[in-house]
C-alpha cells in the first residue's frame, strides 16, 4: 500500500485490533489518549494512518472495566449520618 507502512515490526491499528480482541474504535481511543506506547501516526496523501508497535500486544494492559468499588467504611458513615 504505502511505502511507509512496511516499517518493519510495525502493524495497522486495524490488524493490531484484530489480534488483541478489542475493537477499533476502543483502541483509536487508547491510542489518542497515549495507552499504547510506540505508536506513530503516519501522514498520506488521504490523511493518514496509525502505527503499531508488533511487541505491543505482549504489553497490553486492558484498562479495569466499570467504576471503582465504595469504601465500606464511606457508606457507614453516611448511613449513620441519615439516622440523626
């Protein structure tokens, strides 16, 4: 295709997403906000295009899914203070 997408040991964002199981859009995400470290954005004559790192997929750590869990002892107290 583009004569700088053959860097060596460099993958598209669509084929790195494949491979890890995460959708594309979930991992442009990641990308842009700088969870996936050595990608480079590679400009062409249609805009451009994203990078990836082969190695990064053995490094990939997936962000914890939901919110945090409640400090126990934060819901006693609040509780304690609505029986007053």
């Amino acid at each position: 295709m583009f004569e700088l997408m053959n860097r060596k040991g460099m993958i598209p964002i669509k084929e790195f997403a494949k491979r890890v199981g995460v959708p594309y859009t979930t991992m442009m995400y990641w990308v842009k906000t700088g969870k996936i470290k050595g990608a480079i954005f590679e400009e062409a004559p249609t805009g451009g295009y994203w990078l990836i790192p082969e190695y990064a997929a053995n490094n990939l750590q997936r962000p914890k899914l939901g919110r945090p869990r409640k400090d126990p002892s934060a819901s006693k107290q609040a509780t304690s203070k609505r029986g007053r």
